[in-house]
C-alpha cells in the first residue's frame, strides 16, 4: 500500500458483508457495481434510523491490553500518532442500571450483560469503527459502555450526566446493541438471530476487540415484535466471519454470481427488478432455435451488394419479399421460448414504476425547486407542482430555464433531465452519476468492435421490429392486404440471416418500405370532415389550415411536412429519449451501438433496442391519438416546408404517449403483466445478460 493511500479505502463496509451472507449476486450488485434501490423495507428501516444515526459517535477510549498493545484499526492507529486526544462526547451517561437511558432504546439496552448497581453506563450511537487486520469498516448503531475506575482519559465535558462532574475514566466492557425492523428466527431453542445479523453483530464485537475494548456479547433488539436477542461470539463464528470476509474478497474480484434459483429471498429484495433471477434462469435453460446463418443462399434479391437509401432497389425486394418463392418457403421458422404459464417466472417486481414524467412545453417558464417540490412558474404565477419523490423524469421543451439547485438536487434522486427543442428534437440529457460498474460497458464496446460479433445481435433488433411492424399491421388497418403481410413476413425471416450488416439495412429499409406504404389504412378518419372539429371549411381568416387532414401518403423527416409525420417524428423522438435513459440506467453507453454505426450526437444503442418498440409504442400513440380524436388538424402549424404541433397539441400528444407507456400488457417470454417502460428497461437488461455472457442469446420482445 503506498503512504499516501488512505487505508480505509479497500476496508469492506459491514453492511456488505451483511449483503453476501443474505445473497452473493446481492453483494456483487451493491459493492461492486455501485447498484441501490429502495424498497418499502429500506424506507422504512431508514426513517427508523434516523436518532441512531444522528449519534455523535463518542466512546471513552479503552484500557491498555495485551491484545490492544498494537494498534490494528485505523482509529487506534490515529490514536498512537497524537491525531485524536479524546474521544468525542457520548451521548447519554446513566448510572446503575441505565435507567437514564433514551426511552426509545431503553428495552433494547437492557439486555446487555447486567453492570454492578454503582456501575456508570454510557451509551454512544452512531459509532465509526474500522481494522485492517480484518479489512472491515462499520458503524455502530448504539453501544453501550460500562465505565471502570481507571483514570486513562477525559470523557467531553459536556455530555450529560446526572451525578455532577466526573472523573475521567475508561471502558471496563461493552456491549453493542443492533436494532433490526423485523422479527426474530425461530430457532430450534426459541429466538435466533438471522446469518445477516449473526454476521453484522460478530463484526461489530470483533471490531471493538480489535480496537481494544472487552467484549463478549451483542444484542439485537427486533423492533416488529420488540424482542431482545443475545449473541455471544464463539470460536465456530469468528472463524466462520473470517471466512466469509475472504469469500467476499473473492467475489468482488471475480465474475457475478449467479442469481438465487426460486428462493423466497429474492420476493423481498429490492434488486430484484435488476438482478431477475428466475428470467435469468428461464432463459439460462430456454429452448430456442434460430435458422443458421448460410439459411440466406438462394433467397431471392438477397445479396451482399444491397444498399441503404437505394429506393428503386429497396422496391425491387419489397416486391420480392411479396412472393411466394419455395426459397422462402424453405426457410425455417424461427422457434422463440415461451414461458410454460405455470409460475415458472415469478413477477419479482411492480408492473410500472409508481413515478411520473413531467413535461415543461411552455417557452420561458422557470422551473425551481422549493423543499422537496419541483415548481415551474411563468412570471411569478406557479404552473405546477410536484413532489420529488413522485418524479421519474423531467422533460424540457424549448427555451425554459431551470435552477442549478434544482438540476444538483434532481442529480442526487437520479430523476434524469431530457431538453428537446420545441419541434422534439432531442438535444440530450442531464443526469447524476448512475452506475459506477464498467464491466458492462467494457463488453459493450469489445462486441461493438467486431461487426463479426455484433451482427447476430443486429440481426435480432430489426427481426422484432418488423416482426412487431407486421402485427400491428394486422391489429389495425382496415383489411391488411396479404401480399404485405406476407412480405413483412419474409423479410423478418430474411433479416435473420442477412449476412452482413449493410444487407441488413438494406432488409429494414424494404420492410419500412412495404408497413409506411399501408400505414394509412390503420388511421380511422370520418369521411365527413364535419365530424371531427378542425376540418370543417376553412374561414377567411385561416385559409392555410384547408390543407390539413390525416392523409398520410409516405414517411418523410427533417422536417416532416405533414401532420402524420410530424407526430411520428415527436413519438421517435421521446421513444429515442426513454431508451437512452434505460441504457444508461443498466450501465451501457448509449451512444456505442450494435446495428447503428456511432455518429456524433447519436444515441446509437438506444436506437438499436429502440426499432422493436417502434412499433408497438411510437406508432400506436400516434394512432391512437388520431383515432380517438385527441388531436385535430388545428393541432398543427406549418413554417415553410415543415409541420410542426402547437403547444397545446405537444401537451396532449404527450398524454397519449405517456398513457401508452404506461399500459400493461403480458410478457411474451415471462408470461406476467408489464408497462412498455418496465419492457424497454427489461430488454436493456437482458441484452447486458447476453454481453456478459450470463444467457447465450438475446430475444427480441414480440407482441402477441
């Protein structure tokens, strides 16, 4: 170690070793990749700390022993070197039997080993102790002090006691006391400790050992049913403790272990939207076959030479994918895992986040923070309100300003800030520091570097997309013409085996070819204008909204010229927006894709995981926001060639986006019930299982 290191920086905090007993694979989420999440539980153990943890953290120092003759803990150590001359202040100093003591912890107090009745007893919360001999940092939550009649040191002054001023004197024994929010084990001989807590309290008597102090014993006070239980530290448990901290040495060092198979533990885990340790095991053991690559000779159009952008040529195999060629015929189905339906995957988790986004569209607003509250006012006048905690995500339309308090308080809760331009260009986003873990993102950027290895992946993205394309197809339009769904069929088919990547796009540019070119038969608008308000007969003072209906004719961007287009262009835009944010929330780099090359500004991964919900979510929102009538051609203006919404269209477009974010539907591989948002984050997770080689193959999300 060099002299200029900091010696607690590779001491592992207790808490962890308290994670790897419950579950390895918990451990390795939390220490090593730096992943949190609350849950009810967490909550709830938090607010019931908060007077532990408001603790000053004092402890009389102990008296010299053989075994504390050399310092081993960073504290003794400072100690020795004049850095600290007196401990800090307890925080509450009783005599007798502590009768003294707060009224909260005073149950849990007295199943310390009972002191003579002229004892003195201190007890300190919140107490900060560490050793490198056995590489291990933990806060106390309370401890409780038995004082004996050697003056070696000055307790503070000022700490409360109820006999006057007192001498100065050290620490004959303690005792730590943990406080736990549930219930205790039942053990063959009545109470027991859990193996977490077992864990955490053997460390914490270890740790005063080491630091000097005698200490025989712990108690847990386990508040659900205000029960105390004692610990005493065998030779069996030190040496078990010991193993277990090397064991979680290992493991911090090694690959991540593999998930709990179908144990009650993972119900009441809070990592368990992100670890998903029965999908990973029902894909582990999926039965699924793809057709072999060489499947492409023979089909018909197919070749190495297609190019993107190439319409003519796109035609030609839009035409060709139409056909029935036994070529096409020939080509195997693919075969896709489905869950057996019989609670083989359990749902470990809420089908949608109980978060909302909130969208800014009004140009010139401020939007600030007050307490815990996001504000946004226009001129002094307050828009809106919303509690942070009830925040997933901010999104800012256009020219508003927003508070660098604000912006760092966001940062801290991880509640991403997105900034569009008022036409839904999408500029980019504001975060705080996510994941600190690499080892995703280095397998990312090694599969990103051999077009080799990222082609099967590719092939995968733009098979669900239009795949997921052909059904809405078939969900929506009036009468879908055979000849289209059956090109879309065989180009999916074909987009499985292309063999290089610019034959890919080729593929998806044909099949986008065929679903734009029936798109309008899936927008339902009343044949007499009168019925929908904003297409009856134009006055003299708008003559320029005549022009605008729902006619879509063709698919046309930057800019979209016409009502239709401008809403799928604002729906790709948000779509792009929210698997950025999930690709950065699971750890990738959203700009290094697997089928879209990297270009600058370019969320190339996002976009990759993205084309299988186009469909199903960009699409759908915006025909459903034309069909039930929830925008009208009034919604929309036009400066020179470009369509763009007015301010109150965005807003409503946005409820119709949200709302099909929102929706849940059945998982096509898992078999329960999901939003879109919790899918396009499941996918993200999925493809990480893949890259690091946890699940062999990556599966498109298919509707049904």
């Amino acid at each position: 170690m060099s002299q200029h290191s900091d010696p607690a920086a590779d001491l592992l905090p207790a808490r962890m070793l308290n994670e790897f007993v419950y579950c390895p694979r918990l451990f390795y989420y939390e220490h090593v990749e730096g992943v949190f999440l609350h849950s009810a539980d967490t909550r709830r153990g938090a607010e019931e700390h908060k007077r532990v943890d408001a603790g000053k953290g004092g402890l009389p120092k102990a008296k010299k022993t053989a075994a504390a003759a050399e310092p081993t803990s960073i504290s003794s150590a400072a100690d020795r070197a004049g850095e600290t001359d007196a401990p800090g202040a307890p925080d509450a100093v009783t005599s007798g039997n502590a009768e003294g003591a707060p009224s909260e912890s005073a149950a849990a107090d007295s199943a310390a080993p009972t002191p003579p009745l002229d004892a003195e007893i201190i007890h300190a919360r919140s107490v900060m102790l560490g050793s490198e001999r056995l590489g291990v940092v933990a806060k106390l939550d309370l401890v409780e002090v038995t004082l004996g009649a050697t003056a070696t040191c000055a307790t503070d002054a000022s700490a409360p006691s109820e006999a006057g001023p007192r001498s100065p004197r050290s620490a004959a024994s303690v005792c730590p006391v943990e406080y736990k929010a549930g219930a205790p084990r039942e053990g063959d001989d009545g109470r027991d400790l859990w193996d977490t807590d077992r864990m955490q309290l053997g460390l914490q008597i270890l740790l005063l050992r080491e630091n000097g102090y005698a200490c025989e014993e712990g108690v847990v006070f386990y508040r659900q049913t205000r029960q105390r239980v004692r610990f005493v530290l065998t030779l069996e448990d030190e040496a078990w403790i010991r193993r277990s901290i090397a064991a979680a040495r290992a493991c911090a060092t090694g690959a991540i272990p593999a998930p709990l198979d179908h144990s009650p533990k993972c119900v009441r885990c809070s990592l368990a939207p992100v670890c998903l340790p029965d999908e990973t095991h029902f894909l582990q053991h999926a039965d699924d076959e793809l057709p072999p690559p060489e499947a492409q000779l023979g089909l018909p159009g197919l070749t190495h030479d297609l190019l993107p952008g190439d319409d003519a040529q796109a035609a030609l195999l839009a035409d060709g994918f139409a056909t029935d060629d036994p070529a096409w015929l020939a080509l195997p189905e693919p075969r896709l895992p489905r869950s057996a339906g019989d609670g083989e995957v359990r749902r470990l988790m809420a089908p949608d986040t109980d978060t909302k986004v909130l969208y800014v569209n009004t140009p010139g607003v401020m939007i600030t923070k007050k307490g815990e509250t996001v504000v946004v006012k226009e001129k002094g006048d307050t828009l809106s309100e919303v509690r942070m905690k009830d925040l997933h995500h901010l999104a800012i339309f256009g020219p508003a300003q927003i508070s660098t308090a604000l912006i760092q308080t966001l940062c801290e809760h991880e509640v991403p800030v997105s900034y569009f331009s008022l036409g839904g260009w999408f500029y980019g986003l504001t975060r705080g520091h996510g994941l600190t873990n690499v080892f995703t993102r280095i397998r990312q950027f090694a599969r990103a570097a051999e077009p080799e290895q990222a082609l099967p992946l590719a092939r995968l993205f733009v098979y669900g997309k239009i795949r997921n394309q052909r059904t809405l197809l078939m969900r929506n339009h009036v009468e879908a013409p055979a000849p289209a769904l059956r090109a879309l069929k065989h180009a999916a088919s074909a987009a499985l085996v292309a063999p290089a990547q610019a034959t890919l796009l080729g593929i998806e540019g044909a099949a986008a070819l065929v679903y734009f070119r029936h798109f309008s038969g899936m927008i339902k608008a009343a044949e007499d204008p009168d019925e929908i308000p904003g297409l009856e007969e134009p006055t003299a003072i708008a003559p320029a909204q005549k022009e605008f209906n729902f006619d879509f004719k063709t698919r046309n961007r930057r800019p979209p010229r016409d009502p239709v287009n401008a809403l799928l262009s604002l729906a790709y835009s948000l779509l792009a927006r929210d698997c950025t944010v999930a690709a950065l929330a699971v750890g990738f780099d959203p700009y290094i894709g697997l089928y879209h090359q990297p270009r600058f500004g370019r969320p190339s991964l996002a976009l990759d995981v993205m084309e299988e919900f186009r469909p199903l979510v960009a699409d759908s929102a915006v025909l459903t926001a034309i069909n039930n009538r929830m925008l009208t051609p009034a919604d929309f203006v036009q400066a020179g060639e470009a369509v763009n919404l007015t301010m109150a269209g965005r807003k409503r477009f946005f409820l119709a986006y949200e709302k099909r974010m929102s929706d849940t539907i059945t998982h096509p591989l898992f078999d329960y019930k999901v939003s879109y948002r919790r899918a396009i984050e499941l996918q993200f997770r999925l493809l990480a299982r893949t890259l690091t080689g946890e699940i062999d193959r990556y599966l498109p999300f298919l509707t049904r």
